[in-house]
C-alpha cells in the first residue's frame, strides 16, 4: 500500500510585528527571531534549494503605525 504525494504544507513565520513565509518556493525558512530594533534584529535563517533568484513574502500582522514601538505594531523598521 502506498500513500499519496503531498506537498510540504508552507509553514508562516511569525516574530515581532511581521511575518515571513517561503510560499513562492525555491528555499525554506528554518527559523526567525527578534523585532526588528537595533537591539532586537530581525533573523530569519533559510535553506536555499536553487541557485535560481528566490522570493521572501513579508507581511505585517499587526497595525501599522509609522512611528510606533517596534514588535507592537509595524512600523516599517526592520
């Protein structure tokens, strides 16, 4: 008896403000940390698959305020 083929499922990264996903393929991310400060660096570590250009999708997951406190809301800084 055999299974059927499945895809890996694309897992969304989520750390400070924002999150970071490989759904357009060609790596995979390991692992992401901080919020984006100075002190605080986002970190996002990949596998890379291809030596072919490859796309990190970001997206805020939480209010965006300009000059708001950075892992709060999305303030653009990262």
């Amino acid at each position: 008896m055999s299974l059927p083929a499945e895809a890996d499922p694309v897992k969304v990264w989520t750390t400070g403000a924002y999150s970071f996903s490989d759904e357009l393929g060609g790596f995979r991310i390991t692992g992401v940390s901080g919020i984006g400060t100075k002190e605080d660096p986002l970190v996002i570590k990949e596998e890379l698959n291809t030596a072919t250009p490859v796309t990190l999708t970001i997206r805020a997951t939480k209010p965006i305020e300009p000059f708001g406190k950075a892992g709060e809301v999305a303030n653009g800084v990262m």
